[in-house]
C-alpha cells in the first residue's frame, strides 16, 4: 500500500504516526537516489616485455687439466704461487735432468758412431760393385756388401729415434702449462721424486669461459618452443639470452649464450641438458658455485599485464571485473602467467581495449552499473615495471 494512501486514514491523526509515516517515505526515496559506486578503471594495454625462465646450475671449468710428470726424476723447482694465474707455456716444474741429459748425449754419440758407420758400408758396397764385373769378387760377397750397407742404414734410424725419445725425456724435465688458467695447489715439493705413476701433481682450470650446466624439463622445453612459434623464431636461428644471478638482485654483469642442448630426454629425470657458456674476464666466477640461470627470449614480446590488485580468485580460479555496455559489470576468467613486479601476465581471457577495474573491485558485484573513473598513471607505471625487467 502507498504511504500517501496510509495518510488519509483516520489513524493518521495521531502525531506520532505521521512521524513514523514521514521517515518511512524518507527512506524509499533515499534508497530510490542511492548513488552508484565509482569504481577506477583503465584500458587493457600490451607492453613490450622479454619473457624469462629460472633454473638452477652450477659453474664448471671449461677446461680442467692434471698436471702430470712424464719422466721418473726429482723436483728441483716449483715456480708457482698456489691459487695463482697461469699462462700456457709458463715453466711450473722443474726436475734434476743430470740422467736425461746423459742419457741424451749417450745417444747422441751412438748416431755419430751409426752416421760412420753407414758411411764405410756405403763405401765398401760401391768399391764391390766396381770390382765385380771384372770377377774379383763374387756375387755372394757383393750381396754380403750390400746387406752391411742396409744394416748399416738400419742402425742409424735406429740411433736418430733413440735421440729423438731423449730429446723428447729431456724436455721433460720442464713441466709446461698446456693451458692458461688459475692453478690449484702443489701436491708435491722440491726434493720430491715423481714419476708418472704418482698421478696428478696439480691441476689448471681455465676459468675465462665458465660453462653452466642445467637441465631442462620436457614441460619447459615446449613451452619454450610454443613461445618461439608465438614469436614467429625458428628454433636454432636465435638462441635466448643468459643471464645469471648469485640471488634475485644480483644478476652477473656479463650475458652468455647456450652451447649445448642434448638431443634427447632422459626417460627416468624427464629433462634434457643443456649448457650455457659465461664469460669470466675477471676471474669472478669459480667451478661448483650455485647460481640460478635466466634464459630471456630474444626479441622483446607485445605482452599484456594487469596490476595484480585488480585479480581475484575463488574455487573457479583467476578472474578480473571488467566494464562493458551501459557500465555494468562483468566477470571475466583469466589465465595468469608471471608477476612483473607489480604487475602480472595475462595469458588468456583478456584482449587489448577492454575496460578493466583496477579499484574497488570488492564494492560491486557482476551485473551492477558503476560509475568508472579512468587512472591517470596506469600506462606509465606498467612502462615503468616493464623496462626494469
């Protein structure tokens, strides 16, 4: 019944029923002029963004070598500090030549004593081959001739190998870096007798290039390889950038690049190898640290994001509230992909355009027509997060 209505009855004589009546159309005609919820609101945007993907590594020497004696003699030198760096070809050994150096002469005597030798057989076998047509030697001694001449022969490549080997023992006695790179301690010392069955006496890693493996799941690897189709890059034309970090804020100053990607999935890890090389101009970086390993697609990708503020989340997942025809409200599921400081990634459920409520999502429900209030800072912050990643 119509409170005007009410008013006309008898009982509407009594003053504090016109009271009462009074305040009652009071309120239905404040709840007729409620005034709608502003909600702030801005356009879905897509932002040039480099996607990335985490894994752990760890640094390994990209050549690690044993140093190894090759001769059986004593250390008289170690000409190295430990932990030092070291350049191929630098003298790191020293050992007593005095037998290397006998035994070198010994030999080289002996190809003297081959080298005359030959020279008398040469001479007696020509001699033979003049004389015997004439028939003042026979045949049988001319073959003796020339069969002195061949061993003769045979005994000096015999010596020129042996002083070859002894050259080669008395170089020995210098042991040389094969490589440059940081030498790790001696295991042995001046005085010691080392042969090479004593094993490694120390060892260089050379750490200018470092390498990093890591290993890559199967999930990974064609979600990488999806990315690359969305890009329009054909694998193995571009590699991804590489970067690691020693902790979140901590990135390495210097990129590397991928060198390696094994050819197939290990059945029982589900994963594949990979491996990346890292500059190391400074020597900063030493195998076995744990560091984590950034792969950045190459070419920077139109991305849309949305503040984070502006998700919810309930048993149905990850939604938005979007603005659409006469201002109402709509609920829109997303799919969500990584978090950009501040912002997050939107995978599926919005295009670029859509209004988006981005403040006081919890004042309205779907259906309900808001007042919208565009934000003024929305694009230069969401550029902000963006080139600082």
């Amino acid at each position: 019944m119509k409170l005007a209505a009410l008013i006309k009855k008898p009982l509407a004589k009594t003053p504090l029923v016109i009271i009462i009546l009074l305040s009652l159309m009071a309120c239905e005609q404040q709840k007729r002029e409620k005034p709608q919820v502003e909600v702030v609101v801005q356009k879905v945007e897509q932002f040039p963004y480099q996607n990335t993907t985490t894994f752990v590594g760890h640094l390994t020497a990209s050549s690690d070598v044993a140093i190894q004696a090759r001769v059986k003699a004593k250390i008289t030198a170690v000409n190295f500090k430990e932990g030092s760096k070291v350049v191929a070809g630098d003298v790191l050994f020293e050992l007593n030549d005095d037998e290397l150096q006998a035994q070198y002469k010994q030999v080289k005597a002996e190809v003297s004593r081959s080298v005359s030798a030959l020279s008398v057989a040469q001479k007696n076998f020509n001699r033979g081959q003049e004389l015997a047509p004439d028939g003042y030697i026979s045949k049988s001694e001319l073959d003796n001739l020339e069969g002195k001449l061949a061993e003769a022969n045979s005994q000096l490549e015999a010596a020129k190998a042996q002083l070859e080997t002894a050259k080669v023992n008395l170089a020995y006695s210098k042991i040389a870096a094969p490589l440059s790179g940081t030498i790790d301690r001696s295991k042995f010392s001046v005085g010691d007798i080392v042969s090479p069955e004593v094993g490694s006496l120390t060892t260089i890693v050379a750490v200018n290039m470092m390498e990093v493996p890591f290993q890559l799941s199967e999930k990974v690897y064609w979600k990488i390889v999806r990315r690359y189709q969305k890009e329009n890059i054909k694998m193995g034309t571009r590699k991804p950038i590489v970067e690691i970090a020693f902790s979140a804020d901590d990135i390495y100053e210097h990129q590397g690049s991928i060198e390696f990607i094994s050819n197939r999935v290990n059945p029982e890890t589900g994963s594949m190898e990979v491996r990346a090389t890292v500059p190391n101009p400074d020597g900063i970086l030493k195998p076995g640290q744990y560091v984590q390993v950034i792969l950045k697609s190459p070419t920077p990708v139109d991305t849309i994001m949305i503040p984070q503020s502006a998700v919810q989340s309930d048993q149905q997942g990850d939604f938005v509230m979007t603005i659409v025809e006469d201002n109402k409200v709509k609920r829109s599921n997303v799919t969500l992909g990584k978090r950009v400081d501040t912002l997050v990634i939107v995978e599926e459920g919005l295009v670029i355009d859509q209004i988006l409520v981005i403040s006081g999502v919890q004042q309205i429900r779907v259906g309900q027509q808001v007042k919208t209030k565009f934000a003024v800072t929305a694009t230069s912050d969401a550029d902000n997060s963006v080139n600082n990643h």
